[in-house]
C-alpha cells in the first residue's frame, strides 16, 4: 500500500482494482468474523489546497511503514486523498504513534488542530469494526467513498489529459530559445491591465493605480504552446527578467499624457537597478509619483541587501513600492514592516474565509495594523464576499476580477 | 537609478561636509550643541523630499543669522549644529518638527523600545561620539554610492566579466548539467567544520558542513563561465548538485560522511524520491547526526512545502538549519514560527559599522532564540568572531575558523612533543 504513486495509480486503474473497492472487499470479508478488527479513518481530503499535493500525501503514507510491516494492518489511500488504515489486534497506543507523525506533518493546517476540549478532532476517526453499530456505519461511510471515487475517476481521466495539454516542463535546454522568441516576439498587443481600487465606505471607488502586464498564458500561446511554464520556479524567475525588459521597452516608447493615471509595474529587482529601467526613468519624468513599482517576495529574501538599495533609489525619485507576492500565511512567518514598502499585496484565498480561525484572522489584523492599513491592498478578489472579509478587517485598497467589473461600473458614472 | 549620481559624483555629499565641518568644529567646540533628529525612521509616504524640506525649513531663521549649520542627510536625517545660547529656540523647533509628523510611529511609538526621534549632544562632552558618528554616516553614504554605481556600470559589469568569466546563460546550464550527471565529484566534496570557540579562540568542532565546492566545479568543468551569474540559474544548479550529493551521502564509500555533519539541500529534493531513497538507506541513529540547511530563497517560493518538509525531516530525527541569512533577512524572518533548529547568519562587515542598533537587534534576536543555535558563517577574519562573541553567538564557521584548528592542532602537537621529551 505504500507503494510510491499509489494514490494516483488507484484513480487510473480500472475501477474493480481501486482502492475503494479492496476496502469494501475487505470489510465483507471481516463481517464474517470481526473479533479483533479496527479501522481508522484519516480525512486528508479536509486539508488546505496547498497541503494536498501528491507528494505530501505521498510522504504521509509512508509513515505508516513501521506499522504495516510488522503488524495485521493495511492502509488503503482513496481517491480523495483519504487513509484508511485497517487493523487487527494492534495496540491503540501504538497506531496512535504513527497516526501522530502523520498530524505532525500537517501540523499547520487547521485539519490537524487537537480541540482543547478533546471532543472533536477532525484529523481522524476511529471505528470499532467488531461493535455492529461502527460496522455499519463505517461501510456506509466506505460506500458512500466508493461511489464518490468513481466519479472522481472520470474527472481525474479529463484531469490527465489536461495535464498533458500543459506540455513540457521549462528545462536548461529549451529555455534558451524560448528566451530568444520572448526578446524578438511581438508583445505590446499583450499588455493587460488591472485597476487596483480604493473603495470608500459610501460606496465610492477612487482608482489608485492600473498594474500593466503581460499575461504569462498569452505568451506561452503565442510562442510554445507545447511547454509548461510553470513546472520550474527558478526557470520561470529566469524568463521574467526578459519579459521586464520588454514591458520597459514598451511602457517607454509610449507617450505619457501629462499628469498620466497612475500605473504599476511588477519587475525584478535585478531590472530596477539595470539601464532599461533608466531609460524608463527618462521618460517618467517628473511624474514617478504616478508609478507604482511591484517587486516579488522571493525577490526580496533572494537578496534583500540589493532591495534596499533599489527601495531607496526608487523612493528617492518619488516612486511608490509595492511587495508583491505574500499572503495570509507568509506574514506569520515574517515581518514586511522592516521592509518599508509604500504598499503590501496581499493574496485573498477563500481558505481565508472558511477558515473562521479567531488567531488567523487577529494574527492578520495585527500585521495590517503594523503596516498601516492604508499600506495593505488586497489582492487576487473575484467576489464580493472578499470585499466585504477585507473591509471588515480596515482594509480599503482591492485589486482583482470582482474588482476590474466594479471599476467599470464606477467609471460608467454609477454608484455602487 | 544612476542619473542623479552622476550628478552627485563630483560634488561633495553633505555627509562629507559634515565630516569636513565637525573635524573644523574641534576648535571652538565649547559653546557648541548638536542635534540629531531621525527622520530616516519615518514611514516611506512620511519622508517624502517636500516632507524633509519643511523639516528643515524650520531652521532657516537660525540658519540665516549664523547662529547654527545645519545638514540634510541621503538617509533624510537632520543634524543641526548650533551656539549654546540658542538651545530654547532650537528645542521649540523640533518640537515643531515633532508635531509635523505627530501621526508617524516614530513620533507615537517613542519610548516604548523604540529609537528616539532626536538625539541631542554637546559638542564639547560628546565630541568623540558625534565624530565617530558622523565617520559612519559618511562611510555608509559612500558605500552606498559605490555599490549602486557599481550596479549599473557597464565597465564594472565587464570587470566582473574579466575577472569571474563569462555569466552563465541556459545552454550553458543545459550542457553543465548534463556532464554533472556522468562525472565524479566526489574530488570536489570540501568539508568545512562549525565549531565553538571560546574567550582564548581556541575552537571546539560541532559539526562540519559537506558541499560540492562551486569554485573547483568551474575550474575542472567549466573554466571561465562565472556560474553565479544568475541567481535562478545558479539555483537551477543546485538542485542537481542536490541529488549528486545525496547519492553519494548514500554510497558511503565515496566520501566518508564522519560525526555530525550537515549539507545543502533544496526542499524541492527533500519531497522528491531521491531524497526517499536516501533516506530509506541510512539507519535511524545516523539522521539525529544530520543538519539539513535550507536556503532562505526557497522558502517564500512555497512556503506549504517548506513547512512540510521541515515537519518532514524533524519528525524523521534530522535537525534543519537555515542558510545564508543576511542581517536584514534575520531580522524579518521570524525564526522561531519558521521552527528551524538552526540558522547561519552571514559575516559581513556591515555588522560593526551598523554601530549600537545593530549590535543591540542582534543580541535581542540571539537572546529570544534561546535554544535555537545560530552559526556566524564565513569568518574569514578575527573581527568576525569577535564581533559574533559580543552579540552571545557561540558557533562559527569560514576561513577564520579553519585557521584556528590548524593553529590548535600544531599547539596540540607541540604539547604532545613537549611532554614526551619531560617523560625521556
């Protein structure tokens, strides 16, 4: 059962062979004579979004190694990314110790928090297979699971065959020549823009700025529709410092109107401290009041000696900076007031919303209060509910789709 | 960005008239006083040219009547020097200074384990502090220039070509990482080890650092490509080097991997099956003798794996430390929530000329992580260690390092020689 990539060949193998079924198998044939026999029913499926890739859940099935190998145990991983772990005859002291590493390793998502009072824990549940009552209830339980799978299965089948749309991944090889067609392609046509919105308390919108970029999908239609951009972060960091050059070269043939609406840009710190953003500079002129410049996070720790020295050569000349690129979770982890930014992007996830975890939310109100809630612009907001989450929480700055629809309605003269 | 440094370049700065003035002051420095207001502690949309103007507009009156100089710093910091019998009207200036910025944190937040918002000195009392002062401001302004011109320069980026090789590009990774595929690098392990030194420096080994020495792997393979060039490139690299390591940590009789040591690894391999495979092969007490260093780069590209992976490798017994912080990295990250065992703080000497706020924010961060060791990694002179020792750090590692156990080998050596010669 621990076997590498068992979760995923269950969901490709024909559906008899899933792993659903060998549980459903197993627990008829336990019926018989269930003296002995428990189950243990891990919940994955409940984790975050970004805790359940397949290598985690990979890493978590092998914990269970010790177990499985000297005791009557199975483990079944489902579809789901559920764990069922059947037993007989085991101390529940010892299924305990592995079940504990499993949480351990999810030890900062919600799922795996031990309520104080101790009457719920999400992570898992247990069932007494030889007690008639548990029986019944876990195989509805697996049923239910089982038939769930199946459906799951066609989905993942549609799933792989858009895996394999995404093509081949970003590699030294063929990196160069994608390099070559992004200096020379035509790209002005591909420059997007979205308004970054201040909304008042009366319903009123002020636009602070519109980021301009250029939309990574576009290109890869445009010049290789076969290759995955984003497999590789490092390669992809590599590309985006040619695709700055080009934004630059663009933004700087255009002609500013005098005073222009305000503007962001995202780019590399190695490009702001290069000779196109000079050249960019130039044609600014004396309005770099106007324009907002966004630098990633990962940028910033990569070397944070040299984005100190951009934040203040940007400053100087009336610039605004941004940190682009954190969300909810990183601000635990770090502190951006040290970075002394003009603006903070913060990613609105709906995780954010769900969560309903008193220490996140407080834990984000005192970072937004550090920062200066007029610092704070919330990001990635595709409805209204984000709005409404941010604005409780002080902030007034949004930026996302729910935000370019709203932009539109204020710019045609309505009121919200 | 260079535009107006250029400009700059054959004018002296003010830091460098405030030097040129406070070594002239030395003279008639009996009725002088100084004052140091941090408006460089302002938020950014506070410290806005027109902000700092107004500023120092207040001074003007006095300006114009000789009764003080006053000099605007790159870092918006204002220090004025004035005639003794003018302290009430410069006292009501700052204040009025105070009140221009009254929604600031520097101005609301004062007191409470914050910097003040202006310093005040008597020339006579405190000279040698406003000197020493005043030598740092202008050290940094220089610096700073030359780092920022240095940047942009078209003739430094050639000098860097000439002396560090070619940068590298894609199909020069491409064709490095194919050949590192087939060779051998085990000639190319270095260890260096991280040990205590105590008040005579006389060092203690705690563990040594295995790694794939990037300079030897230029010259033998690829002689004149400066392959950290690019940082993701470089990055790219490592993650190769990453399994090459590992399987040779796992074929023990290619390099001898002896008491605690620890080695780099991307969190990308730690979740790949090469990292599996190498686990699977070493027994459950040698992992407690194992360091994994992340690097920081890695952890904000996806902070979910990061967070996995270091449960990961914790859980399993191996200890993790994070590599390659700079002083501005280790005061934002938050050490103990990122709940490594272990961070290294890179030697620089930027450290001491930070002067008593530096010195100050790392004893406190070394203090509040308590348990959690952190390493001051290439020494490369005494001052490193001793710098390092007046903040409470214990470990050190880097060329400095290597020295003292040479030197407290042949010590040891001449002891042993010593005694045998007593007991003939």
């Amino acid at each position: 059962m621990a076997e590498w990539g068992s979760t995923s060949t269950s969901t490709t193998a024909g559906f008899s062979n899933s792993e659903e079924s060998l549980l459903l198998d197993r627990l008829k044939r336990i019926e018989s004579n269930p003296a002995g026999y428990f189950a243990v029913h891990i919940h994955l499926s409940g984790l975050r979004a970004n805790n359940k890739q397949p290598h985690f859940i990979q890493i978590a099935v092998r914990t269970f190694d010790p177990l499985l190998e000297s005791n009557d145990a199975t483990l079944f991983s489902l579809t789901n990314l559920d764990l069922v772990l059947v037993c007989r005859n085991i101390a529940v002291d010892d299924v305990d110790q592995v079940v504990d590493r499993a949480r351990a390793l999810f030890s900062e998502d919600p799922l795996a928090e031990i309520d104080d009072s101790g009457f719920e824990d999400n992570f898992i549940t247990w069932y007494d297979l030889s007690s008639t009552e548990d029986f019944a209830t876990f195989f509805s339980i697996s049923a239910g699971l089982s038939l769930e799978a199946e459906r799951a299965a066609e989905e993942a089948a549609r799933a792989s065959a858009r895996q394999q749309a995404k093509g081949e991944p970003l590699a030294p090889s063929n990196l160069s020549e994608l390099n070559k067609k992004l200096m020379s392609m035509r790209i002005a046509d591909l420059i997007q823009q979205q308004t970054c919105l201040l909304v008042r308390s009366g319903g009123d919108g002020e636009v602070v700025f519109r980021e301009h970029f250029i939309s990574m999908g576009k290109i890869r239609e445009r010049i290789a529709p076969d290759t995955d951009f984003f497999a590789n972060p490092w390669l992809f960091q590599y590309l985006t410092e040619s695709l700055d050059r080009r934004l630059l070269g663009v933004l700087s043939e255009r002609e500013f109107e005098d005073p222009f609406e305000p503007i962001s840009i995202n780019l590399n710190i190695s490009t702001v401290l290069s000779r196109d953003f000079q050249r960019f500079h130039r044609v600014v002129g004396e309005n770099s009041e106007r324009v907002v410049i966004e630098m990633q996070v990962i940028d910033v720790f990569a070397d944070p000696k040299s984005f100190g020295y951009a934040r203040d050569s940007l400053q100087e000349r009336g610039y605004r900076v941004l940190i682009d690129g954190l969300d909810p979770q990183s601000l635990q982890f770090f502190d951006p007031t040290i970075l002394r930014s003009d603006f903070l992007k913060i990613s609105w996830s709906s995780a954010l919303q769900d969560d309903g975890s008193d220490d996140r939310e407080s834990e984000i109100r005192n970072v937004i209060a550090s920062v200066g809630k007029n610092s704070v612009i919330l990001a990635r907001v595709d409805t209204e509910k984000a709005v409404k989450w941010g604005l409780a929480l002080g902030i007034s700055r949004f930026q996302g789709f729910f935000i370019d629809r709203l932009a539109e309605v204020i710019g045609s003269g309505k009121r919200l | 960005m260079a535009l107006a440094v250029e400009n700059q370049r054959n004018l002296p700065s003010q830091e460098n008239l405030l030097l040129d003035y406070i070594h002239r002051l030395e003279s008639h420095k009996q009725d002088r006083k100084v004052v140091h207001i941090h408006l460089s502690g302002l938020r950014p949309f506070n410290r806005r040219d027109q902000h700092i103007r107004t500023a120092a507009g207040n001074f003007d009156p006095l300006v114009s009547e000789l009764h003080g100089q006053i000099f605007t710093l790159k870092n918006s910091d204002i220090i004025f020097v004035f005639k003794k019998e003018f302290l009430p009207e410069t006292e009501t200036i700052v204040q009025k200074i105070r009140f221009l910025f009254s929604d600031d944190p520097l101005v609301t937040d004062e007191g409470e384990n914050r910097p003040s918002f202006a310093t005040w000195y008597d020339a006579d009392a405190d000279f040698d502090t406003i000197l020493g002062l005043v030598q740092n401001l202008a050290q940094a302004e220089q610096k700073r220039q030359s780092v920022v011109r240095a940047r942009m320069d078209a003739r430094a980026a050639l000098k860097a070509k000439q002396e560090q090789g070619e940068p590298m590009n894609p199909d020069v990774l491409a064709r490095l990482e194919a050949a590192l595929v087939r060779a051998d690098l085990s000639n190319l392990v270095r260890r260096q080890f991280i040990c205590s030194v105590d008040s005579k420096m006389i060092p203690t080994q705690e563990f040594s650092e295995l790694f794939i020495s990037i300079k030897d792997l230029r010259e033998t393979i690829l002689p004149g490509v400066n392959v950290t060039a690019n940082r993701w490139l470089f990055q790219h690299l490592t993650e190769t080097l990453d399994r090459r390591m590992l399987s040779m940590l796992t074929k023990t009789d290619s390099i001898s991997i002896s008491g605690e040591i620890s080695f780099n690894v991307n969190i990308a391999t730690i979740l790949s099956k090469e990292f599996q495979t190498f686990d699977d092969n070493i027994s459950a007490s040698r992992r407690g003798s194992m360091i994994i260093e992340l690097q920081k780069e890695d952890l904000f590209i996806n902070l979910a794996s990061y967070l996995f992976a270091r449960e990961f490798l914790q859980e399993k017994g191996y200890r993790v430390l994070l590599d390659g912080l700079s002083l501005e990295a280790i005061q934002m990250i938050n050490l103990d929530r990122l709940g490594v065992d272990m961070c290294k703080l890179v030697w620089h000497p930027d450290l001491v000329d930070g002067g008593d706020a530096v010195h100050e924010s790392l004893s406190r961060l070394v203090r509040q992580l308590d348990t959690r060791t952190v390493v001051m990694c290439r020494c490369d002179n005494r001052e490193a260690v001793d710098f390092g020792r007046s903040v409470g750090i214990t470990h050190y590692q880097g060329r400095y390092v290597e020295n003292l156990i040479a030197e407290d080998g042949r010590r040891r050596e001449l002891l042993r020689l010593k005694r045998r010669i007593e007991r003939n």
